[in-house]
C-alpha cells in the first residue's frame, strides 16, 4: 500500500452503507482523482491494469495523499460486486455540497443554472448531471426533501459529470428560487400545461430551468416560486418525456439562442 497511513480511531464516514460507497468504472474514477473535489478514503487498482492507466491513477492518488491498493480484479468485483468496474475502485465519503452562493460565485454570464424539484431516480439525476455539463450549465441546486442525493448510482450514471458541476443541496427549494429571482435570474418551471412553448421562450438572460418529480412534476411551493414556465411542444399528444430527456432538450435549446 502507498499513500497516507490510515488513522486509528473514529470510523471516517462513508457515502453510504460500506457496499454502496464505492465508485467504479475508469472514467469516473479517474475524473474523481484528477478534480481533487470529492477525495476518496481509499483506492484499489486491478493488477493487470495498463501501466499508462494505474500509474496515472497512482499518481493522483498519491497528490491527494489517498492510500492505494492493488488487488486481484476479482477481489475487486466482490467488493463492488460488479463487473464492469475496468480495475478501478474507490471507497468514498459523503459528496461535499457546493453552497448557492459558492455556485453563483463561479458562474458564467450570463448565469445557467438547473433545479431539480424532488427527483428520486438516481439514473435520471446522474443523466441530467451530464447533460448539465455537456451543455454549459454553472450548477445544480437540489432540496432535502424527497430528492436523491449524490450516491455510487447517481456518480456512475454521471459518467464523472458530478466532478465538474458545483451542486447545491439547499435546505427549502421553493426559497432560493425566490433569492434567484429577486437577483435578477429568471427561473423557468417545466410544465406540459404552459401557455409559452420552449422555442418563444427567451432563455438569453440568466436562467434557473426547473425540472420536476418523474411522477407528479413540480410540488406546489416550487411552481409558485418560478417566475414563468415553459412546455416542450410535442408531436404526439404523449407525455414521453422522462425528466432526464426533457432536461436534454430545453438545455439544447438554451444552448441555442445564446451561441446563435
């Protein structure tokens, strides 16, 4: 084992229970050791890695004075108990939450930003994570309530988007969409029943996009914080858009107008 000693004492707390705190898969975990944000506990590497690939590895970890391992990619699998880990794993601690203020602080102009109102499929937030980042976005703010959080799902799901986005988990939602507005930035919820399709929308001033629960949309108290809504027109009088997809969507849209 190279890199920090482990300490003795008080147990370091984990991400979740010890078998959902790994992370796994080589993109993400080399996208967690190069950002430096989200420090593992611990690193195993598969013995029969390409050299290029563990010493790349080994040479993070060792510059965030994380322990490393090599095991047998068997042993790996059982400890994660998948096989598509790629011979990288990382034992995590709880995601360390950006603030609103540390999100606004580091945003572009003008400013983009998404809100997620009581998401709780993990998948979904880890692809909405990444098309957040594909497409330019300065942050995600999510509430306490009813909302998944960062887990080993969401992470991998991600495909290491969540190591370059700020996310923000704010203790009431429907109020710092209210701090956002009364600062100047327009905040769109997504509704299929708006009366403003997404293409008359104007999406070149600074935006908080609003997407709701996979099931019941948005809650109340957020819909009435939101200073507008928008509907994503549709060719078939289906609702088929997961919140995922629709996120793809109106960010593509916001892309653009402001790069047209």
């Amino acid at each position: 084992m190279v890199g920090r000693k482990k300490k003795s004492g008080r147990k370091p707390e984990l991400l979740g229970s010890h078998q959902r705190s790994w992370v796994w898969g080589r993109n993400l975990v080399l996208e967690i050791l190069r950002a430096g944000h989200w420090i593992p506990h611990e690193l195993l590497l598969a013995d029969e890695l390409e050299e290029n690939v563990r010493e790349e590895a080994r040479a993070a970890a060792n510059h965030l004075n994380v322990p490393v391992e090599l095991a047998t990619s068997d042993r790996i699998g059982q400890l994660c108990q998948a096989r598509d880990h790629q011979g990288l794993l990382a034992k995590m601690p709880p995601f360390p939450y950006s603030t609103l203020g540390d999100i606004r602080c580091a945003a572009n102009s003008p400013e983009l930003f998404i809100a997620l109102d009581s998401t709780q499929d993990p998948f979904n937030f880890g692809a909405i994570c990444r098309t957040a980042c594909a497409f330019g976005a300065d942050g995600i703010l999510i509430g306490q309530q009813n909302q998944v959080g960062i887990t080993s799902q969401v992470a991998r799901s991600s495909a290491g988007a969540i190591t370059r986005l700020k996310i923000a988990r704010v203790d009431d939602l429907a109020e710092a969409l209210q701090s956002l507005t009364r600062d100047g930035v327009q905040t769109v919820a997504t509704a299929p029943d708006s009366q403003h399709s997404l293409s008359d929308s104007d999406f070149t001033m600074p935006t908080a996009i609003v997407i709701g629960n996979e099931g019941g949309g948005l809650s109340p108290p957020v819909r009435d914080a939101c200073g507008t809504s928008v509907r994503i027109p549709q060719a078939a009088d289906f609702d088929s858009l997961n919140a995922a997809v629709a996120t793809g969507v109106i960010l593509y849209e916001v892309h653009r107008q402001r790069h047209t």
